[in-house]
C-alpha cells in the first residue's frame, strides 16, 4: 500500500529519499553520486511515496525569491547547465511561486499513479506553506504529457540542458 508523505521546509532528506532520486534522475545520465543533492533542499517542501518501506517516487518544490528569475543550475556539483528564466516571473501578478523539481518514480512502479500523488501534494502543500498562486516546472521531453495530464501548460519553445536532454517550460495556476 502507498503511503504519501511529505515535509519541509527545514527537514533534511533521508538517504532513501535521496537513492530513488539519484537512481531515477541522475545516475541513468553517468552522474556520480552526489548529483542528486540540491543546496537549497533543506528550504524546500518534499513529498515522497513509500511502499514496504522502500522510497519509490519522489519530487520536492521551492519557493522562488522575489528577486530571482527561477534560473538556476541544474545539478550539484561541476559543469551543471543553467537551466532558463520563467518569462512569467516577470509580471508580480505570478507571485509568490513555486518551482517543483526532481520528480522520479522508479521504474518498477511507474505508470501507477504515483507520480501524480506526489505532485499534487507538492502543489496543495505549496498553497498551504507558501502561499504559491503559480506553480512553475522545467520538463524532460518525455515527462511533458505527464504534467499536462495534471493540468500544467507549457509556456515556451524548447531548450536543452546538457547532457540531460530537451526540456519545456510549464506553468499551472495553484490558487
């Protein structure tokens, strides 16, 4: 049975949480350990699924300063691409934002639901701890259909980012 969990901000991510990452985002691309930590993760909200007490999915959402155009480095550690700004972040009428980040389902339990569960208590909990009024995502090619089947719209043309590959903008309205 799927238990939904989630926490943050100011919770330090458990080594479970953080072996699903890797093994799902980072280490199918060569990355070494370590990739998969973010120095901002102990600010952001995180939510993750747990079945017989294994970590399977997970995703985590931060608050975007005010004075930041969401663009940031994509990974820890050297040679991180830095992934564009969100043209919607230039209006005040999109604040305060959220961006949601490092989505992975291990792949013996996608295409289950569970990545959907994980988002959207990304999204209600950004609500509720921030205030979020947008929420703002960069996706990998194949994730696209993902997030607009959970109602997020893409807001740009494509980009690469590096060795990870074409990704797209999206938005969706939280509140």
């Amino acid at each position: 049975m799927p238990i939904v969990n989630s926490a943050g901000p100011d919770w330090q991510p458990t080594s479970g949480y953080y072996d699903c990452r890797f093994a799902v985002l980072r280490e199918p691309l060569g990355f070494s350990r370590g990739a998969e930590i973010l120095a901002d993760d102990y600010e952001a909200l995180h939510s993750w699924i747990e079945i017989d007490g294994m970590t399977v999915a997970v995703g985590r959402a931060h608050l975007i300063p005010l004075d930041s155009d969401g663009s940031q480095a994509d990974h820890a550690g050297p040679g991180a691409v830095k992934c564009p700004a969100f043209g919607p972040l230039l209006g005040s009428e999109n604040r305060p934002a959220i961006q949601i980040r490092q989505m992975g389902t291990l792949p013996d339990y996608q295409r289950k639901g569970l990545a959907a569960k994980v988002l959207a208590e990304l999204e209600e909990k950004s609500v509720e701890t921030f205030g979020a009024i947008v929420g703002l995502l960069q996706a990998r090619e194949h994730a696209i259909p993902f997030y607009k089947s959970q109602g997020w719209e893409i807001i740009d043309e494509p980009y690469d980012v590096g060795i990870i590959g074409p990704h797209r903008s999206m938005k969706k309205q939280l509140h």
